[in-house]
C-alpha cells in the first residue's frame, strides 16, 4: 500500500499537476503552477478573441476562457494541498481561506449593489462604504495571507506528515 503523503507512482504530470499527494517547493508553486496558469488563462482569452468575436473579453468569460476554468479546478486544487502540505498544514485549510474570500466578496459587493453605484452615478452614501471597506479589507487580507503562506514562506525543513522535503 501507499504511505500517507507519499505521492503516488504515475507519470510526472499526472502526478504533479493532478495528484493532491505530497509536497510541492516554492520554485515549482511559482514556475510550474502559478506561471502557467497564467499563460494558460492568456492563451483561453486570446482564442475567445479570435474564435467569438462577440465576446467581449473586459466584461464577459467566453466558451473558451470559462471552460478553462472549469478544466482548471482540480489541478488548481492538488497543487494548492500540497503547498499546504509542505507548510505542513492540511489541504483542508484552503477551504477555510477561500470560504473567508468569498464572505469578503459578497460584502463588498452587496454594499456596492444596495448603494446602487455599480449601474449609476448615485453618490456613494457614506454609511454604505462601511461594509463595502470591510468587505474589500477582508477579502484582499486573506487573500494576502494565503499568497504569503504558500509563495513566500518556505516549506518544513526535511520530512513531514505529507511526504519528503521537495527539496532533497
């Protein structure tokens, strides 16, 4: 059987881009995961361009770009565990960050929406930028704090719970 946190034997991609198993360094969390997402997520909006020339891209997720996205999750999921993992934290915790992210959100945007400033030019009421500054503080502070844990921080030295040190 497999170890817990031992990655399991395949191919390298599957088991880098696709398995939640194990521990990922910071170089690879920036190289091979944040960086190509971004050239993927580029590349899905430029074939939305040239494909359907309706879609405006400003405003609107086209076919291409949204199924991308779609396509995206699990990996995005796997390689965020096992930046967790080599934290020595559990996968779990990205739950609890994104689920803060949205509260963020939702107030943000609920305040802006009852103000009515996202479809006119009504004058922000000054109470309402209460919730709004709340929201956008909570929203961009968690979502700081897990930019920090998993790209700045650097992983348990030699092995954890979740597998060898990526960088042995």
């Amino acid at each position: 059987g497999r170890m817990p946190g031992n990655q399991p034997r395949g191919d390298v991609v599957r088991g880098f881009y696709f398995s939640p198993y194990g521990r990922i360094c910071r170089k690879d969390f920036w190289l091979k995961y944040v960086l190509v997402f971004i050239g993927v997520s580029i590349a899905a909006v430029l074939a939305d361009m040239l494909l359907f020339p309706d879609v405006i891209v400003a405003t609107d997720t086209g076919p291409v770009e949204a199924a991308t996205n779609l396509i995206l999750i699990w990996p995005q999921l796997a390689l965020t565990t096992k930046r967790f993992h080599d934290r020595g934290m559990s996968g779990w915790w990205q739950i609890l960050f994104n689920a803060v992210i949205v509260v963020g959100a939702v107030i943000a945007i609920s305040a802006s929406l009852q103000n009515g400033a996202v479809y006119s030019e009504v004058q922000f009421d000054p109470e309402s930028m209460v919730p709004l500054l709340i929201g956008v503080g909570i929203f961009f502070t968690v979502l700081i704090a897990e930019l920090v844990i998993l790209g700045f921080l650097p992983g348990t030295k030699g092995r954890n719970k979740y597998g060898d040190d990526p960088l042995n």
